[in-house]
C-alpha cells in the first residue's frame, strides 16, 4: 500500500493530535466542553 509522504504527514498530525488529547487532563477538556454548552 503505496501512501504518498505528504498525506502520511496528515496521518501523523492527527494521530498525535489525538493521543496529546487523550493525554490531556480530562477535567480540562471537560471545561472547554462545559463553557461552549453554557453558552448556546
């Protein structure tokens, strides 16, 4: 399976991206959540 390196670069944006927010405190995550519900 032949991926071109610029979308493997995607790839690895994202993944990381989701394992930082995973990572993450959970209770910050849950505060960015809780403000924009608030909000609307």
């Amino acid at each position: 399976m032949a991926i071109s390196s610029s979308k493997m670069r995607w790839v690895q944006l994202a993944l990381g991206l989701i394992v930082m927010m995973a990572i993450s405190s959970p209770q910050y995550v849950w505060t960015l959540f809780t403000v924009r519900r608030q909000r609307q």
